[in-house]
C-alpha cells in the first residue's frame, strides 16, 4: 500500500471526518441494541462490511491497459484516470457500485418492474403499472436496435466494472440495507447489466412526461367547474410579463403554419367528441391519477411539476471576461442524492481515449449527464414539451378495439410479478395502436359515465372507456448515444450533433465554451398533432384523425447562438412565443415567474457596464424573493383587521421586502395566508379527486341550487389525491391565476359560502381577511401564539429521507438512515425553489435545487459545484450528507478539474490494476 502523502491541513480535516464517522457507528449499534435487539446481527462488522476500500490497490480483472487511478477528495468525491475510454468506463462501474449499490439496485428494479422481488407483496401494485409502460422492453429494444457498436461497448466495460465489484460478495458486504432486508428474506444480487443501465433513461423520461396529470386533472375537473372556470385556471403564458427562452436564433428563420392558439374543429364534431368522451370517463382517470401517485417519483412529485435552473452569461458581462454557466435542477428530496459527482479523464486525450469531462452522473449509468469537458460546458432544465396523450379507447367484446368504426385486435402480453414470500401474480397487458391501457390496472374496468352527456360522434360507452397512454419514450431512441456525444462535443455543432440525438426526455440544453461562444438548444423527438386537438385533454382513440401525424423536425426545433442580449435563461418558462413559431409545443409551460427574476437580476447586475462574477451567480442561485407576494401583501395590509390577534400578525408584513428567509416570521405569515387564500378561492371548489387525503368538506352536489348561505342539504365529501400532488399546489400557474382576477374585486372565484364559523364572502378583501384570519390560527397551532417567535424555516423543513428503507422500514430503521431537518429559505417558486405543495395542507419540502454549480469557462478550476447530500451511499459514511449542510447555506465547494488541481485536492488514491 503506498504511502500517505496527504497535506498537514487535509488530514486534520480528515481525522475530524473519521472522529464523526466512528461516533455514528457507536450510535448505531447502541440503538439497535436498545430499540430492536439486533445488535447480535446488527454489529459493527456488518455495517463496516460494505464501506468501500478507497486507497491502496485492487485487481479489476478485464482493464487492457495501465493502472487506473481513482483519486477521491476529502468529500469522497472520485476522479478517474485511465488510457482507454473502456478501463475509464469500467473503472466507473466499479466506482459507482462501490458507493451506490443499493440504489442502483432499487433503481433496475424499479425500471424493471420487480420491487416486489425485494419488498414484498405491498409493491405489486407498482410492479404491474411499470410492466404495463414497460420500460424495460422498449430499452432492450434501444439497444439491441438502437444504440451505436461504440455505445454499447461502453455500456458493457461499464456493467463489467460493476460486476467485478460485486464478484464474490454477500449482500451484507455491498450495503447495510441488504442486512435489514435479510431480516425478511433471503435476497440474491443479480449481476448488472447494459440494458439495467439504459432503462434508467425511463425513469428519467417518466418524471419529465410534461403534462399528463394536467391532462388528467383538467378532466376530472369537468365533473365539478365549467368550461369557463377551468380555463380561468389554466391560463394562457404571460408572454408580456416573463420572457420565453429564445428570440433570435432559428425561431426567425421559420414561416408560420398554422396557429396553435387553435379552437378545436366543430366541422367534424371534434371539439364535442373530446368533451363528451372525457366526461364519460371521469372514474377511470381518477383512478388513472391515484396509479400515477404509486410509482416512485424519482425526480420530484406530480402536482408541482418539476423545475430547474440554468443561465448563461456571454464574457461580455462577465469579471472574467469568458461566459460563466449556472445550473441547478429542481428534484424530489432524496438520500442519497439523483446526482453523483465524478471526473473521467484519459490522461491523454485520444482516438482510443476520448474523454476529459467532469460534472453529475447518475449512479447505474455510465458517463456525465451536466457538467463540462475541456472545451464545452452544458447544463440541462425540463423543456416540459407535451410528448404524452392520453386516448379514450372504446373495448369490445372478444379482445378488440374500435378504430373509424372498425374493430381491431388488442396485442396482449402476459408478465409473471414474483412476489418476496408470497405467490407470483399474473397480469394481462393490453395495447391498442396509440399504446399500453394505463386504466387495466386498477382492479377491474368500472362501468363510468352513466349520467354524463356523451356527442352523438362518440360510440356507446357500454361497459366505459379505457384509457391509453400515447408517449414518445415508448418508442426506441439513441439517447444514451447522446450521453457520450455530448462528453465529446468540441463546439456548438457538435453539441447541437450530441442534443439531436438527445430524443427523451426533451431538455432545455444551454451551452458555453472556451472561445467565448454560448448557446441554446431545444432537443427532443415532440409530436405533431392534428389540427382541432392540442394534447390539453384526452383524445378519442376511436377516432384516427387524432393520431400523432410527426415529429417536429430538429432542424425546425428553437436554437440561440451567441444572441446580442448576451445571456440565455432557461427556467420551465415558454421556449418561445407562440405566435411567432409555426408548432405546438406544449399548452402547459411553466409560468416564468423564476425566469423572468432571473432575467432581472442578471439586467440589473449588468445594466450601466456592471459585471457578472463566479459569486454573483451563487447568489443568484439562491435568491428568495416571492412575486406573488409583492402582488398581495400590499392588499393584506389595507384589510381592516378588528381581532387583535390577527393585527399582530398583519403587522409582520410591514416594511417586508417580500424574500423568504428562513428566519422570517414575515415569511412564514404570508406563506400561511396565500395557503389560506387559494384554499377559499379555488381548493375547496375543485372536485375531490384533487384535493388532499384526509381533508374533508360539506360540499353541495353539483347538480343542486341554493343560497351560498344555506347549510342544509350538504354532503360530506374527503379528498382523494397524495398531499405532494394535491391541488392547488400553489405553483406559478396559481400566481397567474390570482393576478388575473386580482383587480376584479368581485370575481365569482372570491365568492366563498358560509361555514359553520364564518359568514359567506363576495368580495377579494373579505376572502383575504378570512383567509388572514385562519392563516393566524394555523400558525398559533404550529408555531406558538407569539408571533415574534414565528419563523419560516420552522414551518419549511427539509427531511432527507432513504428511499426505500427510510420512508417504509421500521421505525429505528428509518431514525438510523435518514438524516435532518433542515429549516429552509425560498419557496416555490423562488430562484432558490424549495418547494412545497399548499393544496397539500404542509409547508415542508417536497422539491430543491438537487445540486447547483457555476462553471467558469476561463479557469475550470475556479468553478463551484454542491451536492444535496454526499458522494456515498452507505448511512454511516463520512460521505453520505457531508454536503448538505453547506448546500442548505448556499455554499458551494471548490471544484477541480485539470490534473494539478485535483491532485492538489487529492486525500485518497486507490490504484485498479488488471
């Protein structure tokens, strides 16, 4: 083993780290002695077993060339060396399985559809809707057909590298959770595979669908609202107000089309089919929603609709005179953490080894997803396109289907579901021409629609519709081709060469290299669509003139190169106006409530020859301001308030510059009465199927009339939906919507009935007084009945949970593997968007900035990255949330890119030789 050549100061670090790490392991074992007894089995052997061996040296058989080094930094974060781009990719295989095991496994499972393998019989359910998308199917498909020889040598030295790791070990020896999990079963590792590592671009692309559960959610809402107060709530982008993404580039240089501000067609009954359809389906997309809230959401939760950040800003308005790049995307809460930071790195750079870059991985997956290589950095935000539909498919007896009034034959497959101590299951999957049916796995096909209107173009509904799922990552691609495409990219055209191929999920992709240039790139195989139907509700399936007709051509996709504004914003917000650009993209962007503060703060740091530094994109990044409260506490501070208790805590909003930090009490009260507000306003009139478990109103049936302030005649009705999708979830389509009626005082939407404790409201200011009031109340429950104790953070905290283990394993397990809370700053949609759902009914995190990074295209060694928890996987490593403290500070850490640099930064070396 060679010698320890770590600087004075680094091991001082180090030592304080092992200090820590052996104080968890001795908290360990004394509870599990204390809590379960199971500190017999449950020892510090067993939870050392599976920390990985970081220094000295250790055989790889299958390397061909030189000894590859790793080399890790005091955060346990590695950067690989090699000669050939296959020793570099196995050695990431063996890398990432040495710190990530369980996770990749649960991940394959997952992808796989086979969590009952591991957890029981609790998961068939899950296991079942997975087969029935069948991610795994379509990715063996990419590579088997799909995929370039190239890639899949790189994704076969990779499962190598992770097989060598695992050869000869025990469950117990990989991660302690295999331990607990032992405890039920008696589980085997399989070996890792290429296809294992292609599916998780499934899982990726399912949490990056767009808008299906608005697809949904606007349906169920028919049952409730009119057509009229569904589009109040979803209404069109404020393209006047929050700047779309690109306005020069390729967007000037196509001729318009058609108009996607289309009304559907009435010539052929269009319009009334999908309506009458839709209607006809209520319970099967109500339960369609409840599967949807089933599957793992790896990515962020449904109801808030996942957000990221990045920005570019050309030299010209940078300190350093060379672009700087910032990105930070907007993921579920998770330990460990989506990402893994690494560096791969052929000590020449070669025909035979073609790889210099460095940034976030994903664990199971080889090469970097973000980050830079020698030449080009990239970064990635959701494009949210509408690559998903949902069709109402009319069954017949005997297996069939009705397409233009003629039966065609389901395709059928059988899956086997084993079960971990149980019986296998067996279940049927269906598909018609536009896809799997999604509504096969509830229990049984319900009858539906008895009393809704159906259009005479619709056929007789008999035993209901079924609904199938129409989406673009069901269809093979290369984008795993992509993944190495853009390692390699040397400049905009091959970066644009890379993100063609980039097909799912489509991405916002921005661009800065090391001549200055930058750049936007729109990618992603999106659907074309009928004239009349614009993929906002659910299409007839019976009916072929809404069948996807193309793809819109990546040539004709919207792109920016150096524009003369000299920066590029990609944040959710609208690609373009849609006006000027002949496809549909989506109808459901994001609303630029983040984007268009991004655009500001660049402005005003830039305007009268100001510059941009490496540490005012940090700051940037992690900038509170709430525009929906500097719209409403103005009117909160008008409203005559007569309880006292309620004054005091009105006061906390004098002088408030409207940003949430997470010693705000002002923050915490505004956050508490917005909550309030949209609960009047909107919650309580949405139908069930939206609203959150456990909450129950006296609701009048739809089809009843009445004085709003009569209380007899009314039904007790409970939410239906999982409180991190609920609505409404207070997201920037809410800001929209409330901005929109906020100067029409008595719009219907501020009209709310009499309760047993409050007199019925027909006017803003008394709904904002009641919505005050109640706001108060919350917080005295929550937070105590002084209100200069009050504190945002107290309210908003973040609960690192394990994702399996950590949020359904006994209750010492889960104290054992998840670490915090944290109490937070920002908010939903803030720049720092640590987001909370308010339909909900809690205000702690439900989504953050999963890493942040600023690249500086002058010196790379002066760019700063952060994970949310840490390089390692295994709970009681120094490394599992080492980062997430300074992460909840804002800080960042240095990052080290050329060969000086990181062996500078250096503490440990493990050699892999053949």
């Amino acid at each position: 083993m060679p010698a320890n050549t770590t600087a004075p100061a680094e091991k001082k670090v180090r030592k304080k780290k092992g200090r820590r790490a052996r104080l968890i392991l001795i908290v360990l074992v004394l509870a599990l002695v204390a809590g379960v007894g199971y500190g017999a089995y449950w020892g510090v052997s067993t939870v050392r077993a599976s920390f990985p061996q970081t220094t000295g040296s250790i055989q790889l058989k299958g390397l061909t060339g030189n000894p590859v080094e790793v080399k890790r930094d005091d955060y346990g974060v590695p950067q690989v060396y090699a000669d050939n781009d296959s020793d570099l990719f196995m050695a990431q295989g063996f890398v990432q399985a040495q710190d990530r095991f369980w996770e990749m496994d649960v991940r394959r499972h997952m992808t796989s559809g086979r969590l009952s393998e591991m957890f029981g019989k609790d998961q068939v359910e899950t296991d079942a809707f997975l087969r029935t998308l069948g991610w795994r199917r379509v990715a063996q498909q990419e590579y088997d057909t799909k995929l370039s020889p190239q890639t899949k040598k790189y994704l076969q030295a990779y499962a190598a590298g992770v097989n060598a790791y695992l050869e000869g070990k025990g469950p117990k020896d990989i991660s302690v959770e295999y331990a607990a999990l032992d405890f039920v079963h008696d589980y085997k590792v399989e070996k890792w595979t290429p296809v294992d590592s292609v599916a998780w671009l499934k899982a990726m692309a399912w949490d990056l669908r767009g808008n299906m559960q608005d697809e949904i959610d606007r349906s169920l809402m028919a049952s409730r609202l009119t057509p009229k107060q569904i589009k109040d709530l979803y209404p069109p982008y404020p393209t006047a107000t929050h700047r779309p993404i690109v306005d020069e580039g390729s967007v000037n240089k196509l001729t318009k089309k058609y108009d996607p501000n289309r009304e559907p067609s009435t010539e052929t009954g269009a319009g009334s089919a999908i309506q009458g359809a839709t209607q006809g389906a209520q319970a099967q997309l109500a339960r369609l929603s409840d599967s949807l809230d089933r599957i793992p959401a790896l990515l962020g939760p449904n109801g808030s609709g996942i957000g990221s950040n990045s920005w570019v800003v050309s030299g010209k308005y940078t300190t350093t005179g060379m672009p700087l790049l910032a990105n930070d995307p907007h993921l579920a809460p998770m330990l460990p953490s989506l990402w893994y930071q690494m560096g791969l790195h052929c000590r020449t750079v070669s025909a035979s080894c073609g790889y210099d870059v460095a940034g976030y991985t994903f664990s199971g997956m080889p090469g970097v997803i973000i980050g830079h290589n020698q030449d080009v950095s990239w970064g990635f935000t959701n494009l949210g396109a509408d690559v998903t539909d949902l069709y109402l498919e009319k069954i017949a007896p005997g297996g069939t289907y009705l397409v233009d009034n003629q039966q065609k034959p389901l395709v059928t497959r059988e899956e086997v579901i084993k079960v971990a101590g149980g019986k296998s299951k067996t279940i049927t999957v269906r598909e018609t021409n536009n896809g799997p049916l999604v509504s096969d796995r509830n229990d049984e096909l319900e009858k539906v629609g008895k009393k809704a209107p159906v259009a005479t173009s619709a056929p007789d509904r008999g035993e209901g519709y079924a609904v199938a799922l129409k989406w673009t990552a069901l269809e093979a691609g290369k984008s795993m081709d992509a993944v190495f495409e853009l390692d390699r990219a040397k400049d905009f055209k091959s970066f644009r060469a890379a993100a063609k191929d980039f097909e799912v999920p489509s991405q916002n992709l921005i661009y800065a290299d090391t001549k200055g240039n930058i750049g936007y790139q729109a990618p992603g195989r999106i659907p074309t669509r009928a004239k009349g139907f614009d993929g906002t509700v659910p299409a007839p399936g019976w009916d072929s003139k809404y069948n996807w007709k193309a793809s819109i051509p990546f040539e004709q996709l919207p792109y920016e190169y150096n524009p003369k504004r000299g920066y590029i914003v990609t944040a959710n917000q609208a690609v373009v106006d849609e006006k000027k650009y002949p496809y549909l993209l989506t109808k459901d962007w994001g609303y630029g409530t983040r984007s268009q503060r991004i655009n500001d703060l660049i402005e005003s740091k830039t305007k009268d020859g100001g510059k941009v530094s490496t540490e005012d994109m940090q700051k940037m990044q992690m900038d509170n301001s709430s525009e929906i409260a500097a719209l409403l506490t103005p009117a909160l501070l008008k409203v005559d308030v007569s309880d006292p208790a309620v004054r005091e805590a009105q006061k906390l909003l004098e002088g408030w510059d409207y940003t949430q930090e997470s010693d705000s009490g002002a923050a915490a009260y505004f956050n508490a009465v917005w909550r309030n507000v949209l609960k009047l306003a909107f919650g309580n009139k949405l139908p069930k199927e939206l609203r959150v478990k456990g909450e129950c109103l006296n609701v009048r049936p739809p089809d009843s009339s009445g004085p709003v302030d009569d209380l007899n005649g009314l039904v007790r009705e409970c939410g239906q939906r999982d409180a991190d999708s609920a609505q409404p979830d207070g997201g920037d389509r809410w800001f929209e919507v409330v901005r929109r009626i906020f100067n029409d005082e008595k719009n219907a939407w501020w009209q709310t009935p009499k309760s047993r404790l409050d007199p019925a409201t027909t006017t803003r200011d008394q709904l904002l007084a009641r919505a005050m009031k109640d706001a108060r109340w919350e917080l005295t429950a929550k937070l105590g009945k002084d209100v200069t104790t009050w504190s945002w953070g107290r309210l908003h905290q973040l609960m690192l949970k394990n994702q399996t283990l950590g949020t359904d394993g006994p209750g010492i397990v889960q104290f054992l593997l998840n670490r915090g809370p944290w109490n937070l700053g920002g908010g939903e949609a803030a720049v720092n968007a640590t987001g909370w759902n308010a339909g909900g009914g809690d205000y702690s995190v439900t989504w953050v900035p999963s890493m942040r990074m600023v690249v500086n295209l002058k010196d790379f060694d002066k760019s700063k990255w952060i994970n949310l928890t840490g390089a390692s996987g295994h709970a009681y490593s120094a490394h599992y949330s080492d980062q997430t403290g300074k992460w909840a500070k804002g800080e960042q850490l240095d990052w080290s890119f050329s060969a000086k640099a990181v062996g500078a930064s250096t503490v440990d070396t493990l050699t892999l030789t053949k």
